[in-house]
C-alpha cells in the first residue's frame, strides 16, 4: 500500500445553467478579457488515500465522486492528477 | 395522528414545524435526532428546512447519510408519507427519494421573503385541502432552490401531474417574472412517483399562524391529517 494524492475537478454538467460562471465571465469582459467565451465554476477536491497503485487510488476516487463527491444531476468531474504526496 | 419531525445539525425550521403541528392543527408531534433509528410511531415524516451540515460539499450532501435517513428511506418505501421542506427537499433529491437537484439561485442571492405559489394538484396527501389552481403566499428562505432535471425526469414529472406547486406571478401566472431563483417550469414543488413524498422550497409551516398574514401553509398539514386518518 502506498499513499496517493487524487485531485478532481468537478464542474456544473453542460446545459446547466451555471449563473456563478456567467457572473465571471461577465466580469472578465468588463475587465478587457474579450476573448473569454464560458466560464463554469465548479470545486476541485483533492483527497490522500492509501491504494496498491495510482490504478487503483483513481477507482476509488471515481467511486466515491459517484456516491458523494459530485452529483450526476447536475455534475461532471473528472480526475485531474494521481500523485505520490 | 403523530408527525415525526428530523433535527440534523443545522435544521432551523424543526420548531416551526413542530409549533405549526401542535398549536396549528392540534396533532402530536416528536422531535427525532438525527443520529437515532426511531421513527417514535411517527405517522408523518417531515425533513425540515435549515442548513444541514452547513451546506458542506452541496445542499442536503451529507445530511442524506445521517443514521436516520434509512429509516426514513424504508418508511418512505412502505409507502409512509414525507414531507420535505426547503433544506429538506435539498436532502429528499440527495437522497434519491425525489428526482432532480437544487442548485445555485439563478440571480446568486439568498431569498427571504413571500413568493406565490399556484396548487397544481389537488389530488395528493398533501395537497386536498386547496382549490384547484389556488394561489398561495408563502415565504422562501435559500440560496439554492433552482429545481433542475433533465428533460426525461421533466417531462415525467410534467406527464403524471407531479408538478404539485409552481412559482407563479401576481396575476396568477407561470412567467419568467414569478420565478424566484430560474427554477425549470417554475417548479416549487414535485412529489415522488408513488405519492408519498413531497418536497417544496417553500415554507408552510411558516405561513401556519393568521397572527403572521394569510396562513396558506396550514391547509398542507390539514390535508396530511385528512388524508392519513381516513
């Protein structure tokens, strides 16, 4: 066993109205960022678990994104980085 | 008849509810903690409004794994009446007994205050009491009470007239000018497939005492008491 640091991103679905992100976006216009297209706003959570390789620390953690760490109503995720901590 | 009332860390509405059931519609009611397995005899579930757990991770994500939720799980699947309200229907959609999700209000901010809600159906537990298309004032408390589902759950809940409340416009309406917090079809409440579970963002437990303005809330509960002691 071995421990490992598995970092998820999770961001409103496509087609969900993310007013956080519209928000954003509106600002960074208003900054002079004109070529922002879409912002989303979502959490990034980072979790150090004990697994028989980075495989396996990343099932786990898809797990539980599925039972508790996103929603799928209204949630995607996807894991961004499997490292040794 | 007896209403079982679920206190999680952060409910801030058990009380009301439990006031509104005694001194509003002279019923028994039991305070359950979150952390017991007892339904106390419990007739009527009600999941009250607040902020479980602080809202940590999203609206009702932790509350639905507190030890009383499957109890409540297995009383909602015999059939047993739930209530579910605010904060509550936030736990109800985490927990799977109701489809769909609340989220983020659409215009960001926190809404306190009286909105209109038209009765949509008048033939469920929770909801005999009310006239047909009735108009209602009810106070909202949340920030994130934007009902989303996708277009299957919307057309289901649309179908099978599960669309129990709609946020509606001071003529009456469903525009986008009634709709608090962007809710899709101005949806305020739904009920679950078998009838037997019922969540709301609004609050009738507080619109339960004349002495506060109409108390369009009381006729919920009445309905509850009709209909289980038939």
């Amino acid at each position: 066993m071995s421990r490992y640091r598995v970092s998820v991103h999770i961001v409103p679905r496509t087609g969900v109205l993310d007013p956080q992100g519209h928000a954003v976006a509106d600002a960074l216009h208003s900054l002079g960022f004109a070529q922002v297209r879409d912002v989303r706003v979502g959490r990034h959570v980072v979790v150090d678990a004990d697994a028989e390789s980075p495989e396996a620390a990343g099932t786990a953690v898809r797990a539980m994104c599925e039972r508790l760490l996103a929603n799928p109503v209204i949630e995607d995720f996807e894991i961004a980085s499997i490292a040794r901590p | 008849m007896r209403f079982g009332i679920v206190t999680f860390p952060g409910s801030n509405s058990d009380i009301d509810a439990y006031q509104t059931v005694v001194e509003g519609i002279g019923e028994d009611a039991v305070m359950l903690w979150h952390k017991g397995h007892d339904l106390a005899g419990a007739d009527v579930l009600i999941l009250p409004g607040g902020f479980a757990y602080g809202d940590y991770l999203r609206a009702g994500a932790i509350a639905r794994f507190s030890p009383i939720m499957r109890e409540v799980g297995a009383f909602a699947d015999r059939g047993g009446r739930v209530l579910a309200i605010c904060n509550g229907f936030q736990i109800a959609c985490e927990a799977g007994l109701l489809p769909g999700a609340l989220v983020r209000n659409a215009g960001l901010t926190f809404l306190g205050r009286s909105v209109r809600v038209r009765v949509e159906n008048t033939g469920t537990a929770f909801t005999n009491a009310y006239a047909p298309g009735q108009v209602l004032r009810l106070p909202v408390a949340h920030g994130d009470g934007r009902f989303v589902a996708d277009a299957a759950v919307i057309d289901e809940l649309e179908g099978e007239g599960r669309v129990v409340m709609r946020y509606v416009d001071a003529a009456g309406e469903v525009t986008a000018e009634g709709n608090p917090n962007g809710s899709m079809h101005n949806i305020a409440g739904i009920i679950s497939a078998a009838g037997n579970v019922l969540g709301l963002m609004p609050h009738p437990e507080r619109a339960a005492d004349a002495l506060l303005g109409a108390p369009d809330g009381l006729r919920m509960f009445e309905s509850l008491v009709a209909r289980v002691t038939a």
